[in-house]
C-alpha cells in the first residue's frame, strides 16, 4: 500500500494561495462567530504578526487544532501549526487553574488510581459537578472519564517475563489514558500481538505526549515531556531496534509531528519508527502472518476515524483490519469532527459549540444504529459515548474480541 505521508510542517504560510477552502472545513467556524477561522488566523494573520506582535488575536483560542483546515488546503499550508505556533509565541496569558488541571493528564491519574471507586463516585455526582461548573468553569453537562484502580504500566510489569520469551518485541507508548483510565485496551493490544507472535516492552519510562500542555498553555512543560519521550523512544529504536507502537491518534500525532514543528524537538531519527498500532498489525498481515477470527462473532461497527487519524491518513489500517473479521458489517461515517478536541469541550466557554460541532456526526450514529461505534481516541469516544449513548471501542479492542482467545 503506497502512503502519502504527513509534510514535516515548515510554517509556510506564503504558500496560501486565498481560495478559502480550509474556511469551509473549520468546524468552529461554523459555530463560533468570534473564531476569525483558519485563513485569517494562519496565513492572513502571520503575515501581520510577523511585522508586529501587536497583531496576535485572542480569538486564537477557539481553534480546536482539529487540523482540518490542513487536509483540506489544496496548497499543503500548515494552517493549524502556524495558529499554534503563533498562540505559543505571542500569548501571554496564564492558563488558569482549570486549564492546568485538565491538562495535568499523568497528575490527575496518579493521584487518583489509589482512590479510584471514590473518585469515579464523587465525578458522577451532579453537586460535584455543579462545584465544579462554578468554580473552576468545567461545564456541568460533561461526563468525565473513569479510573482505574490499576495501572497498565503495573500489569505489564507482572507479565515482563512471559512478554520477552516471544521471538520478535515492539515497545508501547501506552499514553495516559491506557495507564489511568482503560488498561484494558492496553492488554487487548497485548492479546492481539501475542497472537502474532510479538511480545510488548513497556517504554524505559514515558510521560504524557503532552497535546494538553501543548493546548492550554503551557508549551514549556510539554517540552519537558517530549524531550524525555524523545529520549525514550530513542533508546527503545535506537538501542533496542524495536519499534514503538500507539493506540492513541492524538499521541500519535503528537509525538510525531507536534514536537519537531511546534516545540521544536528533534524526532528526525525516530519519527518514522512511531506507528499506530493498527498500521503495525495492517503491515504484518500484509507480510502474510495471521490472525484466527472466532467464527461467532457478529457485529454491526460504524468507524469514526478521529480528526488527527485524518490528518496522518492512516484511519484506512483501521478501516482494513476490522473488514478483515468475518461476520463485521462495517459502516464508515462521514468524515466530521465529534466536537471535544481534548479539553476543549469540557470548558463552560466551549460546550455549546463542542456539542454544535458534533451534532451531524451523533446524528449519523443514531440513524445507522451499530452494535458498536470505532474510533482510535479516547476523548472522541468520551464525547460520543456521552452525547449518543452508543458504546465506543478502538479498533485494538474489537480485534482482540473477534480473535480466538
Ligand atoms: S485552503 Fe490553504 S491555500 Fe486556501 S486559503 Fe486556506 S490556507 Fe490558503
Ligand atoms: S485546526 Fe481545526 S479549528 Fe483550528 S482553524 Fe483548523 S479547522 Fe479550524
């Protein structure tokens, strides 16, 4: 299979050519009349911050750095990299404690694994909501991920052993979501390696990607993180020749293409050894190893590919794994955002246009009414989840049920 790979970003903005196109396809665009849109706040934009500061808008912030501004331009411009560029360089103000929270991903989760069954409690509560709603404007109407009591990172070590005896490894990059919230899909990725024939290394210690920090303002603590994950990843690639596998599309991209182009970190040598999971798994059944499929399985799957999925172009691994399982009716939806971009929809200022934003794609789901939605990012599932009722698992997850135990 013959890819188009994500450009390295080189903030080109002289390439706009001004046909508007990326305005179109700006969901915020379409509900937040103080968003100037991608034009005005990329290539417009840069131009004039160039020649004086003074020029940065504010209303920069509503840009969800869906990046479908970028998939659409027919010129290739980096519109989603130069508005975050421009909000790390020009923007002064201090995120709020709310921001700091919600971007406190690796934090958060450590602090409340140990209390876990009181935590996922005391969130679902409507006064602890309302608390919340007031003080720290986290909208009330959000549901919020639950704990785990265990960590991934825990289970993996207790199985380190039985992991290494496989002829072949990889090393994952399980994200803060696997680790906290869902190691479940942390072993299902296990399951489904195992089957063929590779065993999974934890990374020698990785931090959140950091696409919060990254979104609410703290630019410099998500250096931090990159420059240790780079780190880490290097050694995994470079000293221990393994590739290092995701089930995260916005780790993903993150790691990728966010640490070179908006924080300035290196991965060059890297970069093209961090795959999603389902690209891996695509590419060694290509080779010709096999996966055996349970011949119960029966199940209606509707696929959400994930903004950043888009953007990298690799939602089509996903796509072709799961119309690999016998008795799966796959139905691909419309290629739109789910609204959530993170922490972006978990603030009181941003709900209603998160949910606007959604609303064509919670539609779909609702009149194609599958047994299961798939997608490869959390928050797009906490937010599909949430706004239709449908469960959400990623495509790792419905492989590792489908295969024979
Ligand atoms: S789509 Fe690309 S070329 Fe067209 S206006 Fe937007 S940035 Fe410029
Ligand atoms: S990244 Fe998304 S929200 Fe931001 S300008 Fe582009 S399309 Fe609009």
């Amino acid at each position: 299979m013959k890819l188009q790979e994500y450009t390295i970003s080189k903030h080109n903005f002289e390439e706009c050519m001004k046909c508007t196109v990326c305005t179109a396809y700006c969901p915020v665009l379409q509900v937040n009349p103080m968003y100037p849109g991608p034009k005005q706040a990329g290539p417009d934009g840069e131009r004039l911050r160039l020649k004086d500061p003074y020029f940065f808008n504010y209303a920069l912030k509503y840009c969800m750095n869906c990046k479908r501004c970028e998939v659409a331009c027919p010129s290739d411009v980096n519109v989603a990299d130069l508005i975050q560029a421009a909000r790390i360089r020009y923007d002064r103000s201090k995120p709020k404690l709310r921001d700091r929270i919600l971007a406190s991903t690796d934090f958060m989760g450590t602090l409340a694994r140990p209390f876990a069954p009181v935590v996922n409690g005391v969130t679902r509560l409507g006064v602890t909501k309302s608390v919340m709603d007031a003080t720290l404007k986290i909208d009330h109407r959000r549901s919020f991920p639950k704990y785990s009591s265990r960590s991934f990172e825990s289970w993996l070590r207790r199985h380190a052993k039985e992991q290494a005896a496989f002829p072949e490894q990889v090393a994952y990059f399980h994200g803060c979501y696997v680790n906290y919230n869902n190691p479940g899909l942390g072993r299902d990725l296990v399951k489904v390696l195992n089957a063929l024939g590779v065993g999974v290394q934890l990374l020698e210690k990785e931090k959140c990607c950091g696409i919060a920090l990254i979104t609410n303002g703290m630019s410099d603590k998500a250096t931090r993180h990159a420059t240790h994950n780079i780190d880490a990843i290097r050694k995994a690639v470079t000293d221990r020749g393994l590739t290092v596998v995701t089930t995260s599309s916005s780790c993903t991209l993150t790691i990728r293409e966010e640490y070179p182009n908006l924080l300035g970190v290196d991965n060059a040598d890297v970069r093209d050894s961090v795959l999603m999971a389902t690209r891996y798994i695509f590419e060694r059944l290509e080779k010709g190893a096999t996966l055996r499929f349970r011949t119960d399985y029966h199940k209606k799957i509707a696929y959400h590919t994930p903004c950043h999925m888009e953007r990298m172009g690799w939602g089509v691994f996903s796509e072709k794994l799961m119309r690999m399982i016998p008795g799966v009716e796959f139905i691909q939806l419309d290629s739109a955002c789910c609204g959530i971009a993170g922490t972006y929809g978990f603030k009181k200022e941003n709900y209603e246009a998160s949910q606007a934003i959604g609303a064509p794609l919670f539609e779909q789901i609702r009149a194609v009414n599958p047994d299961i939605v798939a997608c490869d990012c959390e928050t797009c599932k906490w937010q599909i989840e949430m706004s239709t009722g449908y469960t959400v698992e990623n495509p790792i997850s419905i492989l590792a049920d489908a295969i024979e135990s």
